[in-house]
C-alpha cells in the first residue's frame, strides 16, 4: 500500500490504520500484523508498505506443532515471498518489465506478479493435479492412480488430440488460461504504474505437464517457461535433483535462501 506520509513520520498506528482499508478483518486483535517500508520508486514520492497479515489461530497451530517437536519458529512469511525469492533472478534490474510466476501445486495453484522489485499482487487459481487427475479419473471412470498415470505420460501432447483424456485436459487448460488472462487484466487496471508482464516463470509441480509452457506462451502471447529454483544458490556443488522435481521445492528453497542469508533480517522482501 502506499502513504504520502514519509516513512520517518510512520507510528506502528498509522500503519494499522491504512492495513484496515485493504485486509478484511473485524478486529486486529485477532491477527499478527507486520510490514515493512520498501524502497521508493523513481517518479514516486509516496512511501511504499508492504503488509502481511495472518489469523492468530492459524499461526498458533502452526507454530505449536513446530515447537512441539523441539523445533525453533524463526519467522512465518507469505508464501509468494518465497517462491519469487528463488524463482526471481538475484541481483537483476528488471527495468520497464514485470515478471509473473506461475506456481502449479498439486492442490492449489497461484499467480505471483514481480514489478517494481517487490511482489505486488499475488492471487489464487482454481487448477492443480490433484484437479485435473480427479477430473480423468471421473469421466474416464478409471482409478485414480490410473488418471495419475495418463497425466503423467501423455499431458498436453498434440499427438493424443484424438483422446478423450486430452479433450478433458485441454478444456481445463482453457480455463486456466482464462483466469490467468483476468488476474493479469486486474492487475493492470488496479495498481499504479504497472510494468508489462514480459515473462510467465513457472513452478510447481503441475508446470511439468508436457507442452503446457507452449500452450500458455501461445495462448497468453507471453513467454511461459519452467523456471530453474536453484539459480539464486550460489552453489559450485551439482544439486543431485533434477530440475523437474526441484520446480515442487520452490517455496522450501525460497525460505533456505533467506535462512542462509539472515533469517532474522526484517526487511528481507525477497
């Protein structure tokens, strides 16, 4: 969120104050509130807020089954945070352009918009494999593990266009880019100045669903490529994983990096 009020001048209050009119929540009281002031932008006076809010409950829950098992909670961050901390090329200028990774997990799904050099949008999509496998698995009426199987083998390969199991993934396909067309859409009418989305990185297991990345680059006219989550590693040692599995290790590695950094560092966007 941004304030004309300069970041010297901020109270823990003021900031309060503005979180209200954007997360929906009855009383703060409820809720681990925390922000911090991001870098200002060229031609932009206003001092830039990053928040993150979460129930109390839910962290609790969190935190005591951790502690439970003799383990030390550092920090609880947003999701995205982390996946554009290891999908997002390190100490790069992304002048004039935004990025968008798309995380394709096996039970839920996200788009993440990188502009600016901070996450500014970040939005759930209705698509997973767990989806889709269910989905061949009820109008193919075969088990479930043989849905897995055909995903698996045959995903989005033009050379099964004739099967009823790649109309059914080809159809989900659509909708998928549907929703990501109207995130992105709403991501340009509703934050000020945007950059265009140059590049769609994806993560996740789903993103290795065979010929996906050609289907959305055409579709989205924006290139979409798995992305490479070890880049930001810095390590000469081989990674004895294949980079397929790793693209399911995005947030995990994400959350490494920033506790091979300095996990307590605050003010650590990505």
């Amino acid at each position: 969120i941004e304030t004309e009020t300069a970041p010297d001048n901020l109270l823990p209050e003021d900031i309060i104050n503005l979180a209200r009119k954007h997360i929906p929540y009855d009383n703060e009281e409820d809720y681990y509130i925390e922000w911090q002031i991001m870098p200002s932008q060229e031609n932009n006076h206003k001092t830039r807020i990053l928040i993150g809010a979460i129930e109390k409950k839910i962290a609790n829950i969190y935190t005591y089954l951790l502690e439970s098992v003799g383990l030390g909670v550092i920090a609880l961050e947003i999701e995205a945070l982390a996946i554009a901390r290891s999908m997002v090329t390190a100490q790069k200028e992304y002048k004039g352009e935004a990025r968008a990774i798309l995380d394709l997990g096996a039970t839920r799904s996200s788009l993440i918009v990188y502009d600016n050099d901070i996450v500014q949008f970040s939005t759930s999509i209705p698509f997973s494999g767990e989806i889709i496998t269910t989905a061949l698995s009820q109008e193919l009426h075969i088990s479930y593990e043989e849905a897995e199987k055909i995903k698996i083998s045959q995903g989005l390969n033009y050379k099964n266009r004739s099967s009823r199991a790649w109309n059914i993934m080809s159809k989900m396909t659509d909708d998928l880019i549907t929703y990501i067309k109207n995130a992105i859409n709403f991501y340009y009418l509703h934050f000020p100045d945007t950059n265009n989305i140059t590049h769609i990185t994806m993560c996740g297991g789903g993103a290795n669903l065979a010929n996906l990345p050609k289907i959305l680059s055409k579709q989205l006219n924006i290139e979409a490529l798995p992305g490479h989550p070890w880049k930001n590693l810095n390590n000469k040692k081989p990674i004895k994983m294949s980079t397929a599995e790793s693209l399911g290790y995005s947030a995990a590695i994400g959350l490494a990096l920033r506790a091979a950094d300095n996990p307590f560092f605050t003010h650590d966007a990505i």
